[in-house]
C-alpha cells in the first residue's frame, strides 16, 4: 500500500545553530512520499543562506519561502498552499527520530482521529540548564493521555482537510498553537503516539529562558480570554502550574502592604511558602541529583516570575487592543 503524501512544515527565525542538525534528522526519515516546506522570516544571522545550500542539494524534497510576520501568518499562509493528504510540524530547534513521521501518520487509523502527537525529548549534548528544563517536560509529556487537547507544533501531524478549516490567530505570536489545537480538538480527537519522538533544543541560558517565558506569559492572557475553560489548566500546563501565578502575586500584594503594617509579612510569607510546597511537589516527582536540585529551583523561580512579568504585560496588551 502506497504512503500518504505528507508536507513536513518548519517556521525558522534566526536558528543557525540547529537548523542543520534539524534538516539532516528530517532528510533521513524513513518515509518517502513527503517534501518538507520551510518559511524564513527574514532571519539575520545566516540562517536563510545555509537553507539556500540545503535547497539547492535537495530541490525535489524542500520548498524554501521568505515571510514576514509570526509563526501564525506562516503556517497561515502554507496551510493554504499545500494539498497533500497530511501536515506535520516540527521546529527548527528540534531533531527528529528516523521513523517520527511514520510513527505519527500510522496513528490515523479512523477518520475521527484528526491529528497525531507525539513525545518531546532532550538531546544528549546539551547544558545542564537545558537539561533540567528538558527533563521536566519530559517528566509532563510521560502523564500524557491517549487523546488530548492539544500538542506543541513541535511534534504534531494533522489531515490537511481539516488544518484548512481552523485558521491560526495571527494575534499571537507564541500560545497560538495551544489556542489552534483546543479549536482543532473540537473537530476530532488529537491521539498521542510516544514512539513519535523529537529532541528539543532548549533555551541554553537563564536569560534567554527568562525572555522566552516572559513572551508566553504576555500571549497567554489574550488566548485565555479565547478559551476560559482552559484557564485551570490541562495536561501541559497543569493546574499545579498556573497556580503558582496568582500565589506570586499575593505574595507581592501582602509583601507591600507589610509595609503599612507588619502583620502582612506573615500572610506573604505564606504565599511564599505555598509556592515553595509546589516546587517541592514538582521536584519530588522528578527525583533530581542532589547536583540539578539547584538548577530545578533556578528554572522554576524563572518561570514563576517571567509568567507574571508578562502577564501583567498582557493584560495591558489585550486592554489597548480592545478598547483601540
């Protein structure tokens, strides 16, 4: 029996750094009836030039386009372009298994399966900051359910019939696949496969973590508005994790007003102490070394404050665009 035609998506921005070892994993699939369709966005870090040498070697099997704009606007725009039976995405931070897309396409076995995901992993020759941050999301993809509600574009694959109907919101410029999947979920089941598995390249430094949680903390709050029900969280953002959120900012709130009067001190404290009791939680889980233990409390602090830093930035940002 033939194989399904499949259309490999990958967005990149300034990613020279692993778009070689991304394009090689995706070069050597098993598979054979697919092409892999990349969109830069302008990227100025060499980035483009090394996909042109790719192009030029492989002018049957990769399609290159420059576009301006998200990562919305660009799977917009491909979803549109394309007429194979299937759509898989991955990212340009991320390495594929040999056999990835076949994994994920054997799991559409009836016609209500309307997408398939599989498992993020870590690569071996990472920092040990990587490491931590890959582990702990390891450590969440291992809970996953058969079905779910949504998957990372990192590591997904969905019948192009229906990818043309659910259009991504160009507003976001991260959390729009979270909002894209729970929309995709309402026209089908999402089937997770852990043989489909991804290696991720994480965010190396605290800082470029820091950045980078910031952002979906910013975005989330306008994908929230969209999906109120969500709000407690799901088997990726799980609810221990979104209530680190408002603990943080009671903590704030009663930190500065034991400046009026000290006995606030005490209920901040509690706050404080609630967060830690979820760090504690999160790390007995994990079973870190006694070595990663102060990456772990490192990563999460990070986390916890970027997501407020930037939802405070988002509540702002939905605020000027509403009432525009």
């Amino acid at each position: 029996m033939s194989e399904p035609s499949v259309t490999v998506f990958l967005t990149v921005k300034n990613s020279k750094d692993t778009i070689e070892k991304c394009l090689d994993s995706l070069l050597n699939l098993d598979y054979q009836n697919y092409k892999i369709y990349v969109t830069d966005a302008f990227s100025t870090d060499g980035t483009f030039e090394i996909l042109k040498k790719y192009k030029e070697k492989n002018k049957s099997k990769i399609i290159l386009e420059q576009i301006e704009g998200n990562m919305a606007k660009a799977y917009n725009h491909m979803t549109e372009k394309v007429d194979t039976e299937f759509i898989a995405y991955t990212d340009a931070d991320c390495v594929v298994e040999r056999n990835w897309l076949k994994e994920l396409i054997s799991g559409f076995t009836s016609k209500d399966i309307v997408a398939v995901a599989g498992f993020c992993g870590t690569p071996k020759n990472v920092t040990s900051f990587q490491k931590v941050i890959g582990k702990e999301l390891e450590n969440r993809f291992r809970k996953f359910p058969k079905f779910i509600s949504r998957a990372p574009t990192m590591n997904l694959a969905v019948r192009t019939e229906i990818a043309k109907k659910v259009k991504y919101d160009e507003r976001l410029d991260v959390t729009q696949e979270t909002d894209w999947g729970y929309r995709l979920s309402k026209l089908g089941k999402i089937l997770y496969n852990p043989k489909a598995i991804v290696y991720h390249y994480h965010r190396s430094t605290p800082k470029s973590f820091f950045k980078q949680q910031k952002k979906y903390g910013k975005f989330a709050v306008l994908m929230y508005t969209k999906h109120k029900d969500k709000i407690l969280g799901d088997h990726i953002s799980t609810t221990r994790m979104g209530m680190q959120i408002p603990l943080f900012f009671l903590f704030l709130l009663f930190g500065l007003l034991s400046l009026v009067n000290f006995i606030f001190f005490y209920v901040s404290l509690i706050f404080l102490l609630s967060i830690v009791f979820i760090y504690l939680l999160d790390l007995a889980e994990l079973k870190p070394s006694i070595r990663e233990i102060p990456l772990y409390l490192l990563m999460f602090c990070i986390r916890t404050v970027a997501w407020s830093v930037g939802i405070i930035q988002g509540i702002f940002l939905y605020l000027r665009t509403r009432f525009r």
